[in-house]
C-alpha cells in the first residue's frame, strides 16, 4: 500500500474535502495488510484518519480510508439515517454501521447501494442510485448526481484538483503524513 496508490485513490479525504475514499489494494497475505494498516493507522489517526480492512479475499483486499468525524456526522443525516435503518443497520454508531457494511461486503460480490452514504456522497443522490432513477440522472463524476447537478460538478473539480496537486508533491517526495488535513 503505496503512498503514491493512497494518494490517487483518498487525496480528498487526506484533504479533508471529503468523508472517505476506498480502493483494492494486492498484499502477499492478510498479516502483511494489518501491518500495513497498523502502520497506516500509527501515522494518521492523529490527524483524524482511519484505515480499515472492508473485505479481504485472494490476496486483494478493499480498503476504507475515512475520516470517523465527518462520518459521525454524515449519518446524522435524516435521508442517510432512514436508508440505512431500513436495510437493517444498527444507527447507533458509525462504528456499528461500519460493522455491518463489513458484513454485507464478506457475504456477497456486488456492493451494497448504500455504500455511497459511508463515503460522504449526498444522501439524495445516494437514493436516487438505490431507486435506479435512470431518467433523473442528472451527471456522472465521482458518483452519480440525481440532486444538485452544479454542486457536483464543483465538488469533483475540488476533488481532480486536490488529487492533481496532492499526486504532484508525492512525486516530489512529501509524504501523506505531511499532506494529511487534521481535523
């Protein structure tokens, strides 16, 4: 696990535009991952980042990089709170939420719909994409916008340039500790 691949796949969330990012990442084995989450935790959790393992199968693992704040406060929300007890989640704490969605993730290939609530998407689009409104679509970046078209669009140019940014200065050799956002 790269700094180079975290920065790629979480600049927003290590920027603090957004609540989390997730992404596959290969590791000889399950040891060599928490290790590398360990280490990943050591160095951010302090700036109000988390790593965590959501599902881990033949040497791959899909990992959860978010900000445990923002999320709190995210499924407070009351569309994003409505969605997730519906589907059965315990709402009592993020941590819970997180939980289950580990579980949903271990039990089936495909993805919950309702992932896109633990990564900071508005709970509206969120929705829109459980209900397949295909015909109020409104555009398609970072996830699938059925609300605030224009809102959107500015927040995945925030995100493009962050990232184009954040990827320049790890080329240039500052580390994720240093471009990490505390919160």
């Amino acid at each position: 696990m790269s700094e180079e691949m975290i920065v790629k796949n979480c600049s927003p969330t290590l920027a603090g535009l957004k609540t989390a990012s997730m992404f596959s990442c290969s590791f000889g084995d399950k040891s060599e991952m928490v290790k590398a989450l360990c280490s990943f935790n050591r160095l951010l959790s302090k700036k109000g980042v988390r790593a965590v393992p959501l599902r881990y199968r033949n040497g791959k693992a899909l990992i959860y990089i978010y900000r445990p704040k923002k999320l709190s406060f995210d499924l407070t929300d009351d569309t994003a709170h409505r969605v997730l007890s519906e589907r059965g989640y315990d709402v009592s704490s993020p941590q819970r939420c997180i939980v289950e969605l580990v579980k949903r993730l271990n039990r089936k290939d495909d993805f919950p719909h309702e992932i896109g609530l633990f990564l900071g998407y508005p709970p509206l689009d969120v929705v829109g994409f459980i209900e397949n409104r295909k015909d109020e679509l409104k555009c398609t970046g970072y996830f699938k916008v059925y609300s605030d078209k224009e809102k959107a669009e500015k927040l995945f140019a925030q995100y493009k340039k962050c990232t184009d940014v954040y990827s320049a200065l790890v080329k240039k050799g500052r580390g994720i500790e240093r471009l990490t956002v505390a919160s």
